[in-house]
C-alpha cells in the first residue's frame, strides 16, 4: 500500500471512495492491519478499556498514549496514524498544544481531540503550528459520564442540527477530518454531504466517507454487551490479517455498516 496522507483521504471524497480505518495499540497488529489495506489506524484513547480493563477512557494518560504510539508507529507501514489526545488534554490552549506535541513527537501524523463548538480556538491554534487535527463529534467517550452513558447522540432535529454546526464550526477552525459516533445514519450523511472534509464515522451509518471499528470488536474478543454497529469479522476468516482484509473489502464495498449496524 503507497503511503496515505490526509491528501489521500480528501481524493478519497471527491472520488466517493470510502476507505477504512481500525484501532491499534502494538506493532504486531499495526502491521498486520497495514498489509491487509486499512487506511488509516489509531491509537485509541480505547485502550484504558481493552487493554488496561478500566470501565471508561478516562483514566488514560498522556504518556500511555505516547508509548503506545510509538509502538504502532514502527509498525504501521504506509497507514496515516492518527492518536486521541487523552482526557483533559484540552483543559487549556496550553496544555493542548504541549500533549499535542509530545504525540507529534512519539509518531502520531493526526490528532484527534474530543469537544464541540468550543474547541475551535483550540484547534485554530494546533493548526497554526502544523498540528492536523480530527474533531470527534456525536458520542464522546470522555464525557461519557455527563452524557449519562454510551447513547446514540442526535436523535432529534434540534441536536442533530447543533452536530452538523458544530461540525461546520471546527472545519472552519481548521480540523481536517470530522470523526461521528454513534448517530443516526441520516445525520452520518448530513454531515458528510455538507463538509468538504473527509468525515469517518462508527455507528454513523453507511454514508461516511471512512468506517472505523475497535480492533478488539472486528475481532469478536471484546466482553459485555456487543455495540450494535460491531460486527466480528473473525468469525468468518483463516486468520487475524484476513479479519482485517475482510472488514476492509466490506468498507470499500460500503457492504459495512449494513442496515442492522445502523442507528
């Protein structure tokens, strides 16, 4: 696979070609995700939960980030790496711009950050100093507490309008790649038709220009009850890397998400 650059996923939109993007946390996995054609990985913020065994995200650190990007960084190949800025990172400007640096320096090539409207002077700032960032919208596991658990977001007019603001409000602040969670897949859509940015969803239907899944779940290891939009592509293969080659040939195909992975 020749080497994706955000360059390669904005060609990807205007093509209307999906591409795929899975989490990863080793070297082992990153290259065996890179040779089957995932496009993009991250360093999930996911971890504190199938690797560390804590209920939320929120216990992960700076430096748990930054060690598990450096691992995946020698083993990605011509993957983008793409890395969460972990819990209160955005606290201040910054701190936002120091963890945000220190991630660029472990390997990382985007950083995604969690927030609504009022990230934008955060990543006007990051991208001012070359930092590219993805805006993760809709379901949010760092507020996951606030949000009273892990609910589909925007299922009424009014809140899907203020995500696909929000939205618009962050790509005018410079983020360069939106990533929805866990929305109806009429919003999924909406967002996408309406950004020139390549939008990646999970749990945001069909229509989004990349998929993402947690690696654990495409491959059927994860404990508790299963999210409706995971589907456990080991079930089915010969092999860990064809686990992986399956799900990508089923995100180029848009054959995933199918309907019943859809909200």
């Amino acid at each position: 696979m020749k080497t994706v650059t955000l360059s390669t996923l904005k060609a990807r939109k205007q093509a209307s070609e999906p591409f795929s993007c899975l989490t990863a946390y080793d070297a082992t996995f990153a290259h065996a995700a890179g040779e089957a054609g995932i496009e993009v990985l991250l360093v999930g913020d996911s971890l504190g939960m199938v690797l560390q065994g804590h209920p939320s995200t929120l216990p992960v650190t700076l430096d748990d980030i930054c060690y598990h990007t450096r691992c995946v960084a020698r083993g990605k190949g011509g993957s983008l790496l793409m890395v969460d800025l972990p819990f209160m990172s955005n606290a201040t400007t910054e701190r936002l711009l120091s963890d945000a640096g220190a991630l660029m320096r472990a390997g990382a090539e985007l950083v995604k950050v969690e927030g609504e409207a009022w990230m934008a002077e955060g990543i006007r700032e990051l991208t001012r100093r070359g930092v590219p960032v993805c805006a993760h919208l809709g379901l949010t596991p760092q507020t996951v507490y606030q949000l009273g658990g892990y609910k589909v977001q925007g299922r009424d007019s009014e809140r899907a309008a203020q995500i696909l603001e929000d939205a618009r409000t962050l790509v005018e602040a410079g983020a360069s790649v939106i990533l929805l969670e866990c929305v109806p897949a009429s919003l999924g859509r909406a967002v996408s038709e309406a950004l020139e940015v390549p939008v990646i969803g999970i749990g945001a239907g069909p229509d989004t220009d990349g998929q993402i899944l947690v690696m654990h779940d495409v491959l059927g290891v994860t404990h508790g009850r299963t999210p409706r939009f995971v589907k456990n592509f080991l079930a089915e293969a010969d092999s860990v890397e064809d686990a992986f080659r399956r799900y990508h040939d089923d995100v180029k195909a848009r054959r995933f998400p199918a309907p019943e992975h859809c909200f």
